[in-house]
C-alpha cells in the first residue's frame, strides 16, 4: 500500500512540475512550441513515423557511445562519451518541445474555451494521470505522444509557417 500511495504522490509532484516546465518553453520559445503545435495537428502520422525513425536512429547511436566509453579508459573515453552526451541532449530537446506542442494540441481539443496558460495546465495533467496508467499509458500513449512530438519538432523546421 506504501508503494502505491508514493507512487501517487509522485505522479502528481512531477505533473506539477511539468506543467511549469512547459509553460516557461511555452514562453520563452512561442514560435518554435507552435510550430510544432502545427505539425502534430495537422501532419500527426507523419510525425509520429518521424518521431520513430530518428529516436531509434539517434538513440541506437548514443547507446552504443555510452558502451563503448564504457569499455574504455583514459581519452578514448572522453571522445567517444561527449558525442553520445550530444546525442542524448538532442533527443531530450526535441522531446521537450515535441511535449510542448503536444501538450498545446491536447489543450485545444479537450479545453477549447480555457485561456492558454490554463490549457496547458489542464492538458498536462491529463496526459500525465493518463500516462501513469499501468501498462496502457506506459506503453501505448507516452510513447506515442513522445514520439509524435519528436516527430513534430523535427518536421516544424521543414513545415510552412501557420496561417492565423
């Protein structure tokens, strides 16, 4: 029972957290978060495919510099381990706006009439309760909201501008 009600407090901890992580890059970088918003709406299969393709490209990458700096010693590690840190730091930003973005779609679709701050308030505490559902929501739609964002910020630099 002491696992689950820790496991409760810390979902809810980290959603509080999230939700003021992605209203400061939603603040600090508007044109890039909606960019990205733009590319998971309207181009949500293509990013997903998008999504896939270049974190296991990328990550498959950066796991085998971290074994092989692992083996190693001396120089050699120091190489071979700042280029898989690179890759690594990359793949967790284009995650971290793809959230974002993600995070803006879901605000709209579920709380069209809320103010922006308060959409993604709502939208990010729904996707985190939705993604610590056992099972389902770890394997099914955390991943496929990670890797549509991904997805998304990789194609919001290739997209045209949204027309408003």
């Amino acid at each position: 029972m002491d696992n689950i009600v820790g496991f409760v407090i810390l979902v809810v901890l980290l959603a509080v957290g999230l939700v003021g992580f992605f209203l400061v890059v939603e603040a600090l970088f508007p044109a890039r978060v909606e960019k990205t918003r733009f590319a998971a709406q309207h181009m949500a299969g293509r990013s997903l495919m998008v999504g896939v393709v270049n974190f296991l490209f990328f990550g498959v990458i950066a796991l085998v510099l971290f074994s092989i700096s692992n083996n190693t010693t001396g120089l050699v590690k120091g190489i071979v381990f700042i280029p898989a840190l690179f890759l690594t730091g990359i793949l967790l930003i284009g995650l971290s706006f793809g959230l974002t973005g993600m995070v803006g779609v879901l605000g709209e679709r579920i709380f069209p009439d809320q103010s922006t701050w308060k959409r993604t308030l709502w939208s990010t505490l729904a996707l985190s309760l939705g993604s610590a559902v056992p099972v389902a929501g770890w394997f099914l739609l955390l991943p496929y909201v990670g890797l549509t964002g991904l997805g998304a910020f990789i194609l919001s630099f290739f997209s045209k501008p949204s027309v408003h």
